[in-house]
C-alpha cells in the first residue's frame, strides 16, 4: 500500500493545438462535411418518395402562379376539333378559355371585388357549337373553375347543353365533404336530381387544364368523375384512373411547332391522350383525344375580349 503522504503523479499535459483547431479551418471543413451528407440524404429521400408514386406523385408546376395570369387578360385556344353527335362524327372549331378571377366559395359566385374568404381561381370554359347532321342547331359550353393555389382541386362546375329538343344543366359546387351535384334533364328517366362526388376526386373536365400544371414526373392515381359534357345527365360515379407521362413528342400545327409531353389517361379500358407543350409560355394544350373528343390546335391568343367593342 503507497505512502499516504505520497504526492500522486500529476496528470500529463493537453496536446498542444493544430494550426487547423486554432484557425478554424477544422471546423468549417467538419460543417462541409455535415452538409454533404445532409444533401445526399435528401437526394436519396426524394428519389425514394418519386419511386413510391401514386399520391407521393410530384404537384403542381407553379403554372398557375404565373404573374402572366395576373395581366387581366384571358387565354384564348382554338382547335380544329372532332365530335360524334348522333353516330356521325362533326368538325368544327372548339374554343377554350383560361382567366384568373375571384371566387367566393360561400356563394358559388364570381364576386364583383375579391374580400375575406375569398379565393383566386383560374376560370376555364369550352364552346362547343357543333353541327347535328340535322336541320336543327347544337351547343354546349361547359365552365370549370380551379383553385389557382393548387390547381389539382376543382371549385365548381356548370354546363349547359342546348338544342331545339330541350336543354340539360348540370352544376357542381365545392361544399363540405366533396361537390354538391344538382342536374336537370329533358330526357326519360332523368329529369330533376341531387347527389355529392366524394371529396378529393378529380373531373374528367379539369384535365385539359390541369395536366398543363402537373409535373411529368410519377404517375397520379385517382378518382376520376367522367365528363358531364353532352346531351344527357345520367348520375354518373368515379371510377379509378392513373395519369402518367408516356413520351415526348415534337408537334407541327397551324398554331406553330412545339416540344409536347403526351399525358395518357387511363381508366378501365378507356384512355384520355393530352398533349402539352413545354417549350411555350403557360404550356397550351396542343392536342387532344379524349372522351368529349379529339382536337389540334389552331390559333392561341391572349385578350380582354370582355372589354371589346
């Protein structure tokens, strides 16, 4: 046993510090190293979500946003279009619409100032006048408004088709718990009736537009409610569709040459085809093939037309 008056050893000194330590250099290059690693685990987090898919798929591009929406003009897209009306098929010229506009979601209504609660949407609207192969006219418009914050989500919707038989309306309004559907029919077995599409579900109608803002990158699998563009107004329900990206084509039309992705839409054994050009302002809608019908685009303008004498 030591000496209890024995000095214990003293302990030895600290290293000195390195150049490194004292000029912080070590320290900077530690934090480099820190976020390097962070970055790559980010990489490979996205590249993770992105494989997965479904409703992990990308959202909107941020089209919407544009500042080009707010110049008070509205986008006008004509096509030489095709429709079957009563077996046989027609040519005429579609014209569709895109402006920015309030949206009062209590009323369903466009309100004359924007104010509390109020929202900014992207109006869209498509005019078709087709011939009947009859002696009598046919038209039916069909306008859709889109939550500009997220332009996956529909507000509201109305189409109205007319011709010398009678007239079909059919209107959907956001409410709680989905879109409140009110429709009336001239046709048998139709006439006057009310549901709701299930939150969260997508229109068939929105798609001209709405692929236009979407990410070509991983497939979106959703419910989809089939148009409700015709003559009739059956009570339709979704079905379950995917949208995906399915090549990359260089289109020539009277409207000019564009770079397109080709969006296809399935859903069953029915397939929706949209072409949307990425080497344009606002990336227009070029072709169509769907189940209101198929058309190329012919002439694309912006305007005031409203304000015109």
């Amino acid at each position: 046993m030591p000496d209890q008056d024995e000095t214990p050893p003293m302990a030895e000194d600290p290293p000195p510090l390195t150049d490194d330590q004292t000029s912080g250099r070590m320290f900077v290059r530690w934090n480099a190293v820190t976020l390097v690693v962070g970055l790559v685990a980010l990489l490979l987090g996205a590249l993770a979500v992105r494989a997965r898919g479904g409703d992990e798929a990308p959202g909107p591009l941020g089209l919407t946003l544009d500042p080009a929406w707010d110049d008070g003009r509205a986008e006008v897209a004509r096509y030489a279009a095709r429709r079957t009306v009563y077996g046989r098929e027609q040519a005429y010229t579609l014209v569709r619409l895109a402006v920015k506009e309030p949206f009062d979601p209590a009323r369903g209504v466009k309100p004359d100032a924007a104010g509390p609660g109020h929202l900014d949407a992207i109006k869209t609207g498509a005019v078709h006048a087709v011939p009947t192969g009859r002696a009598y006219e046919h038209r039916q418009t069909l306008f859709l408004r889109l939550d500009r914050a997220d332009p996956r989500r529909a507000l509201d919707l109305s189409m109205g088709s007319q011709e010398w038989c009678g007239n079909t309306f059919v209107r959907l309004v956001r409410r709680e718990g989905g879109l409140a559907r009110r429709a009336h029919s001239y046709w048998d077995g139709e006439g006057d009736w009310s549901d709701v599409v299930p939150a969260g579900v997508w229109l068939e109608d929105q798609l001209p537009f709405t692929v236009r803002a979407l990410a070509p990158g991983a497939a979106h699998e959703v419910d989809l409610l089939p148009t409700t563009l015709g003559l009739r107004a059956a009570p339709t329900r979704p079905v379950r569709a995917r949208l995906a990206v399915e090549g990359v084509e260089r289109l020539t039309t009277p409207a000019g040459t564009f770079q397109c992705v080709l969006w296809v839409v399935r859903a069953g054994d029915r397939a929706g085809r949209y072409w949307v050009a990425t080497d344009a302002p606002l990336r227009p809608l070029v072709r169509f093939e769907d189940a209101t019908g198929r058309g190329e685009l012919t002439s694309l303008e912006r305007t005031a037309y409203w304000a015109e004498e």
